[in-house]
C-alpha cells in the first residue's frame, strides 16, 4: 500500500507538472492596455502591471514608496521617477508592504533618494529598458546590470532576476517600513527557513484606520522560496546591520540574503501572501504556484487578462481609442482585491479568522475582497461589472454581506478585515439594491436587504468605520447642518449639505428594493427620505445651500466655494447631484435655467480640459463648474437626456472622451487628476459604448441612457454563456458625425433616449446610425423614469 500510494502521489504530481500548451489567443485585448497612462500622480493600487484581475498579489515597481505619508495620496509609482527603490507585493487601499529589491556589490540597507541613488541600494533605470502589460514588468537595473521581471497568479507573486558575475548578488527585504498607503508598522518578522525560504509578516497601522477602527491591525504575511540557498544571510534595522543573523523581529527593519552568481545567472523567487498566516501563505504557494515556471505564469496571466478584457471586444481602426478604452477596463478589473486564502478562510474584523463555504470540490464559493469605498462607483464600476462581469459583482457584494453579519454594518472600505471607510456616506446600500434591481439573486440578497435599510435608517451605533455618522441629523431633521466634525487626526468636516444630498439617493435605491420586495413600510420611510433634498433647496439662489443647525441658511453663500458644506465640490457641481430626482429638480430650477446652467457648464468647462486644466493635482477641479476628475460630477452630462436636448449629451461625452482623456502617463485622466477607484477609466468604457445610468441601477427598473457611442463595432458578453451578447454598432460614424440621427434594436425603432435595462440585457444589436448634425427630434418625447413619476 506505502509503495502505491508514492506511486499515485508521483503521478499526480507528474500530471500536474504538465506543461500548458502554448498560448494564442484569437482575441488579444491585451495589447491595447498600457499601464503607464496616468502613472504620473497616478494611486498607490493602480500601478501594479504583475497581477491578475483582482488578484491578491500585486506586484509594482516603487519609485517613492519607502516612508511616505500613508494616507490616500498619489504615490508609490511616478512615471517621471528615474530611479527604483525596490519591487513591492501589497498593493490596496491603506495596504502596502513587503519589498524585495536585488543588487549585487556593497552592502546597503535603505534605499537613498530619487535626488542621490547613491545614498542607498536604489538604482536608475532607463525607459527603454523598462516594460508593463497586464500580468507582467520588467525593468533593466542599470546601477547593478540586473534584469527584473515580475509576474503573478492570484495569490502569488513570481520574480526572476538575471544577475552578472558577482561575489555580493543579494536580495533585500524591506518590511519594517512604511510602505505606500501602509502607514506605521506596528511590527515586521521574517526569518530564513529549510535554507533557501524566507518567511514573515507585516503589522501596520493605516491612517484611516485610526480613525474608522481604532486600535485595528492589518497584518500581511509572506513565504518566499529562492531558487538558490544563499551563501549568508543577514538582518537590519535602517542602517545598523546584524550579520550572520537570520530572524529580524521589529519596526524599521529587515533580511538579506547574499549568494555568488555567474554571468547571467537567473534567480528565482516565488512569494505566496496571506492575511490570515504564515501556514496559509505557504498553502497559497504550494496550490498556486507548484510545477508553474515563471513564463507559464507570464502566459497564464494573459490569458486570464484577455480573458476578461475580451467580455467586451471592441472593432475599430482607431487604435488610440482602443488604447484609452483597454486601458480603462483593465483599472475597472484591477482596483479591488481578493483578500481570502486558497481554502476560502480570511481575516475578520475581530481577531478571528472567517471560513467562506465550500461547494462540493472542497473550493470556496466566493472570495472575500478589499476595497477602497464606492463613493460614485454606481456610475460606472458596478454597471460595468453588472454588465460583464456579474459573478464578480455579486461576490463583492456577498463580501460585505459576510462583514455585515459579523459586525452588524455594512463597511464603505476594508483593508484585510479593518475599517478603512475613506468617504463616509456608504454606498454599499445602493449596490446590493442596483444588484437586486437587476435580477442578481446569486447572493445572500435577504440579509443584503436588511443590512441595506439599516445603513439607511438606523443612526444609533453610527461611527467613522461603518460611515453616515452624522445619519442622525439627516433622519430626525430632514438635512444634516453646516457644521464642523473634527476627528482624532485633525482632520476637519463639514460636509452637511452633500451628505443630505448622498444620503437621499441611497434612501431612494434601498426604497426601490423595498418596493420590488412589497415593504411598504420601509417604502414610504425611505421614499420619504428621498425628498429630503428640498429641505436644502433655496428658491432664491436656486442652488443647493447648506443650512446652520437652527434651520436657517448660510450667510455670504458663494456657491462656487469648495469643502464649505460638500465634500469635494461646490454648490454649483453638487446642486445637479439629485440623480434619483431630476424632474423634481429642473422643477425647482425652472427648465429653462437648468438648460442654461448645464450648457454653461460644458462650454466654459471645455476651456479647463473639463475641470483641472493642466495643473497636477487630485483635486485641481473642485472649485470649477465641472470636475471630470472627480466622482461627484460624473453624471452631469448625461442629464441633458432629462432635459430634452439628448444630442447636447451626445456632443459632450464625445468632447470628454476625446479631450479630457489622453494615452499619457501625464495625460491619461486630465492631468494627474484622481483616477482612485477605476471610476475615470470606468466612465471612459461607459461613455464609449454611449450607454450610462445617471441612476447607477437604482430604480426598481433600471434603465440605460444613450450616449454617442464611439467604436464601429463592440460586442459585450453578458453572462457567463459566450453567445449571450449584446452587439452595439456605429453606421456613418466619424470623429466629426457624433450626433444620433436614429436608433435600433434588434430591428425595433427605438424613440426615446433611454431603454430598459432588462431588455437590453436580453442580447441583441444595437444600432446607432450617426450624423454631423444634431436630431433635436429624436430622445425628447419621454424622459427616462424619476422619482417624480411614482412620488408626488
């Protein structure tokens, strides 16, 4: 029996050592994708080419990663950057940590700076020598003559480094240091074991953790298995070296390990992540990446990118167009990682560990995922991801159910089972009822449900981790008031007016669910709260105004002012922001002074590249009339579709599409504006398909709004079935013929700028035929559904 059993081991194992045939896809996506558009300023989590769709292992170059400030800020990777201080492996929202870096010669243990290389181990690179693709980098380390490359599977990141003729090849592990978005390291440990692994973990303290969970650690852990046994090893803190010494246990800290290599010599490293344990990151490994060799890896990682990049196959002869839509598909597929184990088990909020369920292979049925918040994300993340990628979506939706049931909230931003909550209205309500609204039930959609009207209604219990803190004000008053909320760090808030805003249109999605379900009681409660926008209308202004505590409103209102009572805005940009209600609100307004004001908008906006102009800056447009760059106006030029002049937003998203977005990593989204989410690269793929829902699906009967679409030809997966598609097709389109002059689907005339999402998610073709001159006869006899049609 003993020799049997090594027998069906072997051949097991000889099965799965069988190499994978070769790799040609008839589609390749792929290289339409560069992921140095916007890496000038560009997020922390947005420049990792080594990883797979929303894969745990994110592998990145940093060029000014190593102590950095540790909040949201634009970081890690700069496309203007010369030099490069090492290859990091965590990479999200406030996470960030474990850095290798290869070098031959004398020993050093920091990293220098990008003004003096030389202070430390970091080293210059040349342009020419440097490569990313989805799955995979490579860079020529000119002060060391090493060639890089990286690439990964879900869970694992792969190295490969070719070194010269050396006695002092190394390679440096840096952990004990603040790392991107990390923040503080509370502790780092890492040790060399069976001779040729290194393994560990990093306990950091994020910023917004401080404040969202106070006293909560994210802790990563590492197994690194070398191809070559060193020949010493040792460790560090900053520059006070310990060799000989083979565990480091602390802060600042970390290992090396040296060995001698030939002339083009390739060492090989594969490094399996966890956030549970150091067991689990070496089950990651051994399930993940036994038998696989670097380039099978590099292969698979293609596949699996023109994989999901190909649920949406775009037929043009435009390639830089094709390059700007890949590009911005790729971000909507990259921004959310997994954050469970191979075996399904993840971090809890509490000190334990979660168990996903198993299906009868033994396999996790979902994985639990990181997230930054969803703060405009209905506008573009979730309907692409509704659209294509459903399984997905709605296993990101399970993800914080789970949290829910442990917690008791929904979370708006987790970071390995902490609360990171980034932007505090928390939209994760409004999603699990867009799922619902349309038609997913592949998901715990019951307990979705109760989670979604208690993040609307309930405001005891509220703080900065599960977000709406101030949902008190809002439920009992009708508004939240101008007013300050400064937190632990200093920060300060007053965010009164946007947050009624915000907190209105999430009551109306989770009122629509309701609605579909037959609650009556939670209906008329949170439709209720829908409207609790006119609270904060001024007739004389006829802007969205902030009002003080007592009721009354601010003096000197300016609404061009930002941060004065809206979160990243102004009274002009968020007065519009009543995607639920247009109707109610062009009433208000006076449709003729909204058609002014929007047409204003757009024509002044062009003259700032739509917001930001050219100054490099997250928030460069906050205080304009339109801010592209930014969540909050995203819907603002699809709302002419309500307005009764559907060809303005044809012109204008055309415009934007055109002029706002480039194929630089300075100007790829504005210049240096603040693609945090994938939300800009998201809009991109919307607006170029024409289609977009100023309501992110949150009627009880979601509908889609056109646009102008751009390409000749795209055919949309819809489902796992590989013919259920929907086909969108262009006739007589032209960068000068953006204009819609008729509309078909599936043969059927369509009159209105505006079709039901459930019939067109039925599959079929789409045709727009096109024209240089405005049809101001087709899409205005019936606006999409508003609220206004069913409550008044």
């Amino acid at each position: 029996m003993h020799k049997i059993g090594i027998f069906i081991i072997g051949i097991f194992l000889l099965i799965s050592c069988i190499k994978e045939p070769e790799y040609n896809p008839t589609f390749n996506a792929v290289q339409y994708v560069d992921p140095q558009i916007g890496s000038v300023h560009g997020r922390w989590f947005f420049y990792t080419p080594a990883a797979l769709p929303f894969g745990m292992a994110k592998l990145a170059p940093h060029t000014n990663a190593w102590e950095s400030l540790g909040s949201w800020l634009p970081g890690g990777y700069d496309d203007r950057h010369t030099s490069i201080e090492g290859f990091g492996h965590f990479h999200e929202f406030q996470i960030g940590g474990v850095v290798v870096m290869p070098a031959t010669g004398p020993l050093k243990t920091v990293p220098g700076t990008l003004e003096n290389p030389d202070e430390g181990y970091r080293s210059r690179f040349e342009k020419k020598d440097e490569h990313s693709e989805p799955g995979y980098y490579s860079v020529i380390l000119k002060d060391y003559n090493i060639n890089a490359e990286l690439t990964a599977t879900d869970r694992v990141g792969f190295h490969r480094y070719t070194f010269p003729e050396s006695k002092e090849s190394r390679l440096i592990f840096d952990i004990g240091h603040k790392q991107g978005e990390s923040s503080d390291v509370i502790e780092a440990f890492a040790q060399l074991v069976n001779n040729n692994e290194i393994e560990g973990y990093v306990e950091t303290y994020p910023e917004y953790a401080k404040f969202c969970d106070p006293g909560n650690y994210v802790k990563m852990y590492f197994v690194a298995q070398l191809s070559k046994e060193p020949s010493s090893v040792g460790t560090f803190v900053d520059e006070d070296v310990q060799p000989n010494n083979s565990t480091t246990k602390g802060v600042r800290n970390g290992i090396f390990v040296t060995f001698e290599t030939a002339e083009n010599e390739v060492v090989e490293m594969q490094v399996g992540l966890s956030y549970t344990s150091i067991e689990n990151a070496k089950l990651n490994m051994e399930t993940e990446a036994t038998c696989k060799t670097f380039d099978e890896v590099h292969q698979n990682a293609s596949r699996q990118w023109n994989e999901m990049l190909g649920r949406i196959r775009v037929e043009d002869s435009n390639e830089e167009n094709k390059t700007k839509f890949y590009t911005g598909l790729y971000h909507v597929l990259l921004g959310r990682g997994i954050a469970s184990d191979v075996n399904g088990q993840y971090k809890l909020n509490s000190d334990g560990i979660g168990q996903i369920p198993l299906d009868k292979n033994g396999k996790p049925r979902y994985n639990h995922i990181n997230t930054d918040g969803m703060w405009g994300g209905f506008w573009n993340l979730s309907q692409l991801w509704a659209m294509a990628y459903p399984k997905y979506f709605q296993q990101y939706l399970q993800s914080n159910i789970d949290f829910y049931k442990e917690t008791g909230w929904l979370h708006d931003g987790v970071a390995g089972g902490v609360y990171t909550n980034g932007v505090q209205t928390n939209f994760q309500g409004l999603l699990i009822a867009s799922a619902y609204n349309c038609g997913f039930r592949d998901f715990d959609w019951e307990t979705g449900y109760e989670a979604a009207v208690k993040n609307e209604l309930e405001s005891r219990g509220r703080n900065l981790g599960n977000g709406k803190y101030d949902l008190h004000y809002f439920v009992n008053n009708g508004f939240v008031p101008y007013q300050d909320t400064i937190i632990s760090n200093g920060w300060a808030f007053n965010f009164g007016a946007s947050h009624t805003l915000e907190y209105a249109f999430s009551s109306f999605a989770v009122a629509q669910m309701a609605k579909k379900r037959g609650n009556e009681e939670d209906y008329h409660k949170l439709m209720e709260q829908a409207g609790y926008w006119k609270n904060l209308f001024d007739a004389e202004t006829r802007f969205i105004r902030p009002k003080l505590p007592d009721g009354e409103f601010i003096k000197d209102f300016d609404p061009m002012k930002a941060w004065d009572g809206f979160q990243e805005g102004n009274a002009y940009q968020f007065t519009w922001f009543v995607p639920h209600d247009i109707a109610g609100l062009m009433k208000n307004i006076g449709k003729e002074l909204f058609n002014e004001r929007l047409e204003n908008t757009f024509e002044e906006s062009r003259k700032s590249l739509f917001g930001g102009g050219q100054e490099i800056h997250s928030f460069s447009g906050v205080e304009m009339l339109y801010n592209q760059g930014n969540q909050p106006c995203l819907h603002q030029s699809w709302l002419f579709n309500y307005s009764g002049k559907p060809w303005l937003t044809q012109k204008w998203t055309r415009t934007i599409c055109n002029e706002f977005y480039g194929t630089e990593p300075l100007h790829g989204y504005g210049f240096g504006q603040d693609e945090d989410q994938g939300q800009l690269g998201a809009w991109y793929v919307m607006a170029s398909l024409g289609l977009f829902d100023v309501q992110g699906h949150a009627n009880a009967e979601p509908t889609f709004q056109f646009g102008s679409p751009l390409f000749e030809k795209v055919s949309i997966q819809l489902s796992e079935e590989s013919n259920h598609r929907l086909i969108i097709e262009t006739e007589n389109n032209s960068p000068e013929n953006y204009y819609v002059r008729n509309l078909k689907f599936n043969g059927e005339t369509i009159e209105n700028s505006w079709l039901k999402r459930e019939k067109l998610m039925q599959g079929g073709t789409l045709v727009f035929e096109m024209d240089s001159i405005p049809n101001e006869n087709w899409g205005i006899n019936t606006p999409p559904p508003l609220m206004s049609d069913e409550w008044e």
